[in-house]
C-alpha cells in the first residue's frame, strides 16, 4: 500500500473531511435561510444564488469520488446526446441499485455544469436530515410520501412552481421507488406476477404514477427523458464508507435521450411506455453482466478542477481555526478542556456515521412489502 493510499484509511483525515463538510454545510444552510428575503422580491434571483450555495456542497461529496478515491465515470451514450448536457431541463430515470448512484449521477451533473440546479423527487423522512433535506427545501426539491393520496397537491403545486426554473435542470427520478433489494425485488415480483407485467431480474417493478405525473405538470419546461442504467466493473457494489476511505470504483453509465414527444401522453399508455422502459433496462444489465459492458460507444467527460478548488477553500477556512483551537487546549493542560474536546469529536464521529446511514442499502428506512405499500399504481 503507498503511502498515499495509507492516509486515505486514517480515521482522523476521515473525519477532518467529514467536519470540513459538515460546517461549511452549516453555513451555506445558514446562508440559504438568509437568502429566503429576497424570495418576494425577485424570486429568480433567490435561485440562482440557492444554485450556487448547493453547488458548493455537493460538490465535496463529488470532489471525494472524482479526486479522493479517483472513481472512474464512463459514458456509453451517442456524441449527439452529450451535445445536448446542460443545455435542456430534462427528467433523468436511473435504477436505484447502489448506495452511491446518486453521487455518480452528481458527478456527470458536475462535469455538465448542472449540479446545484439538480433536483429530485424525494422521500420525505430525507426533509428532516441535517445539511442533506435542508439544502433540498432551499432549493425547492418535491418531498414525498409515497403515498399519492397524501402526496397528490403536494407533488403537483411543487412541480408547477418548477416551470419557470431560470437554470437548466436535471430532475432526477428512482421510479422503483426504493432502492434494490432481494426482498424487496421478491415482492415486487409477485405483484408483477399478478398484475400480468413481464417480471423483471435487476429491478423492482416501476412506480408509474409519479413519471406520468412528473411529465405532465413539467410538460412544455423538460424537453427529453434522459433513461440511466448503472453499473460497476468486477460486480463491485461500492459504498460511500469506501469512498471515504479512498476506494476506487469504474462506473459505466449507460444513457438513452427520449424527446418528450416520442413518449405518450396518455397516463395509461405512458405507464405502459415506463414499463417496457424498464424491460429494456433489464435487458441492458443482462448484457452487462455477461459482457462487462454495455453496447455502443463510450465516453469519458473530464474531471473539472471546481470541486478540488472548492474543497480547499473550505479546508482552508475552517481547518486552520479548528487545528490551533485543538493546539491551544491540548498546551492548557486542563482536563476539563482536553475532556470537553474529545467529547466533540465522539459527537462529531457519531453525527458524521449517521449521515452516512442514510446512504446504506440496509437502512434505508423503506417501507417497501409492508401491507399498506404492497399495492402499488
């Protein structure tokens, strides 16, 4: 092991970037809550500046993949379709089968100059999380249920007020609904089973109502359906705990651009459209998993500097302070200083892990297979 790969396993670098992004997350949080008065007064303003704040979060996370482990993002799409990246409000379907899928979608949204405008239809447990649902309610991100009685005006007045949105946004959907599981798959099999649908191997059956509902609320704003499979090289199911350690992933990103005219607007022969989506998804991991890749060209979009660049600045700020405190109160030799430090850090350790839970497959906190969310649209 080099010596860099060494100190990339220390705990304690590990939680000094951990706390570089929880403050600086706190303060664009606070910086966001700020920005909330100018929302009468020029309300497009607001975004743009809310565009930037989270852009200077998430890109850490992205700055860990890229930079950090040096995970490898390949494309597999046309040239045609990444000339249009950045250029159109689009919703982007992608299967929900990794623990890290939403950052390896942030990062092809950093290379393509969308990520603070990136949104998504969201659980609603998410709303309470620290940093994470705060920065998604600054940005007007539709928190849901995932029960479309008590989600119905919620999802349509958070989508229409998106119509006017001033940057090019991706607007990413799980439709399975939950991330991949076998249980989960095994459930969501039988009700495919009994509702006469093509059973699928790598995917949980898609929940229509929230894409038909999407397409038509944001119809005549996105121009296209980006569909997104995933996978990773040597059938590595990689985790952010591994990220943060350093670990190094390939990422194949398979992308198909569906002009909104091309799919039905109809919401019964639209659902029938995202079902047969899904079978060819499924037939694309097939392919995957016996050739180790997926069909046509590839492309590789090179790292930007930003997120390095923005990390640092960061660092900069909030280390400096933080190493001369912990300097100071170790010199003082009062137990009651050393004791009082060491207890943040516990708590700063503990804080840190829990963030990361809410990106583990095990802990996801879905209800997916309980009796009330066995029936599905």
């Amino acid at each position: 092991m080099g010596l860099v790969a060494y100190l990339k396993t220390q705990f304690i670098l590990q939680l000094l970037i951990s706390f570089v992004f929880v403050v600086s997350g706190l303060i664009i949080n606070f910086l966001q809550l700020c920005s909330c008065v100018l929302w009468p007064f020029n309300k497009q303003l607001y975004r743009r500046i809310n565009c930037r704040l989270s852009y200077s979060l998430w890109s850490q996370l992205v700055m860990l993949l890229e930079w950090w482990s040096g995970t490898e993002c390949t494309l597999y799409t046309d040239q045609a379709t990444v000339d249009k990246f950045g250029k159109e409000h689009v919703i982007i379907i992608l299967n929900h089968n990794y623990e890290i899928d939403f950052l390896c979608g942030w990062t092809i949204c950093e290379r393509y100059g969308v990520l603070g405008s990136s949104k998504v239809l969201a659980k609603h447990e998410l709303l309470k999380v620290p940093l994470i649902g705060w920065t998604w309610y600054f940005l007007e991100i539709v928190f849901c249920r995932r029960k479309w009685e008590l989600d119905r005006e919620t999802v349509f007045r958070g989508l229409e007020r998106l119509k006017d949105y001033p940057e090019c946004m991706w607007f990413l959907m799980y439709c399975e609904g939950t991330r991949f599981t076998e249980k989960k798959h095994e459930i969501s099999m039988q009700v495919a089973e009994s509702k006469g649908l093509p059973k699928l191997k790598y995917h949980l059956l898609p929940r229509t109502k929230g894409f038909t509902t999407t397409l038509q609320c944001l119809k005549g704003t996105v121009t296209a359906v980006y569909d997104v499979t995933l996978n990773f090289k040597d059938e590595k199911n990689p985790t952010l705990l591994g990220i943060i350690s350093g670990q190094k992933y390939m990422a194949d990103i398979r992308v198909r651009r569906f002009p909104v005219e091309e799919i039905p607007q109809e919401e019964s022969e639209c659902a029938t459209w995202l079902h047969k989506l899904y079978q060819e998804k499924d037939a694309l991991q097939e392919q995957y998993k016996k050739e180790g890749c997926f069909p046509g060209a590839t492309i590789t979009p090179p790292r930007r500097p930003w997120t390095l660049l923005n990390f640092l600045f960061w660092a900069t700020l909030l280390l400096s302070p933080l190493v001369k405190f912990a300097w100071g109160v170790f010199v003082s030799g009062s137990p009651l200083l050393i004791i009082g430090f060491i207890l943040f850090l516990v708590i700063a350790t503990v804080a840190v892990r829990r963030l990361i839970g809410v990106t583990e497959v095990n802990k996801t906190g879905s209800s997916y297979g309980d009796q009330k969310s066995k029936k599905q649209d």
